[in-house]
C-alpha cells in the first residue's frame, strides 16, 4: 500500500503550521496591517508560489487559522465533556482536560490575537463558540428533564464570561498549571456550587 498520501497530508500539515506560526510571530513583531506575503514566506522559509497553493492572501491564510484553532476549541467543550463525569470522582471530565490542552498547545496563537496586537473581533468569535457549546451542553441537561433555575441567557452569560477570564488569566501568567490541573479547578468550582445551591434548598 502507498503511504504517498499520507506523506502529504503530512507535509501540507507542516506548511500550514509553519505559515500559521510565521503569521503570529509577525502579528507580535509588526501587528497583521503591516505583514506582506514575502514577510510570511521568508519567516517560514518558503517561497511564495508554495504559499499561494494553500492561501489566496494574508486574509486568507489568518481567517483560516483562527477557524481551525476555534473550530478544534469548540469541539473539546460538548455535553459530554462538561456534563458526564469519568469514573473516578477525583478526575476531572476528560473533555475539559483537552479543551485545556488544546489552549496549551495553542498559546501563543491565543495569547496573541487575545493581546494588544491581536486581531479586532477575535474576542467575540471566541465567545461566540463558547456560547454555542455551552448552549448545546444546556440543551442536553433539559433533554434530560431538569429544570434550570436560573434563566438560561444568564447562565450563558456567566459560564462563558468565566472560562474565557480563566483562559487570558492563565495564559497572560505563562500557564502556571497543568491543563489537568486548571479543568480540575474548574470541575470543583462547578460541583461546589452545585452542592451550595442544593444545600440552600434544605
């Protein structure tokens, strides 16, 4: 069996990481508005017909980047990943552990477009995608019968404002936490305050 194909995808992967890493490292030297397409390719060491069989321009190449890394982002936080725990209780749900990851792996990428040289609007499309899974995630616990006693749009509000706090914190501080130790956090705040409001009803 051939392993051409797998070679490729192999070495288009490279490439566009190589692009994708040349574009943030110049974001933070220069700010995108000043980037030319020669800039990308002599920081990624390509030439500039390679870059145009896998991008249109610049533009290109960064809407793109941000809709992989936020598509792969969104997909780590699902209903399962939040709602369903693993079985021991003192491990946090595996989905949160690589949505941390994810954002680990990608930190300079998010550090970035989240700093002052970021891309206007990256913010918002980061809440939006946390928005949406947590969305589904609600949908998933009312499917299962239980009633919200709060109104979902808060909920919402409130879940996604904190994730993305704890996201910047953790990265403008060089991630001083392991991501299994951050989800952790995280599933212990949510169990706590799960287990006070059950104790307020007693």
């Amino acid at each position: 069996m051939s392993t051409k194909p797998k070679n490729l995808d192999r070495r288009i992967q490279r490439t566009r990481q190589s692009l994708r890493d040349a574009l943030i490292s110049l974001i933070k030297e220069k700010g995108f508005d000043a980037i030319t397409i020669q800039d990308l390719t002599d920081k990624a060491n390509l030439n500039r017909a390679t870059f145009y069989l896998h991008y249109r321009d610049k533009y290109d190449l960064l809407e793109q980047s941000i809709h992989e890394v936020i598509e792969e982002m969104s997909a780590k936080i699902t209903p399962s990943a939040n709602y369903e725990r693993p079985a021991d209780p003192s491990e946090p749900p595996p989905g949160l552990v690589a949505f941390f990851e994810h954002v680990a792996e990608n930190a300079e990428f998010f550090r970035t477009m989240m700093g002052s040289k970021g891309i206007p609007g990256f913010g918002t499309r980061m809440i939006h995608a946390l928005k949406g899974a947590f969305q589904q995630a609600l949908d998933n616990v009312k499917k299962q019968g239980h009633q919200l006693q709060v109104p979902e749009e808060i909920i919402l509000s409130y879940t996604t404002s904190a994730y993305l706090g704890v996201i910047y914190w953790w990265l403008e501080n060089d991630l001083p936490y392991t991501p299994k130790f951050m989800a952790s956090q995280l599933a212990l705040i949510s169990s706590g305050r799960r287990r006070s409001e059950t104790k307020d009803k007693h």
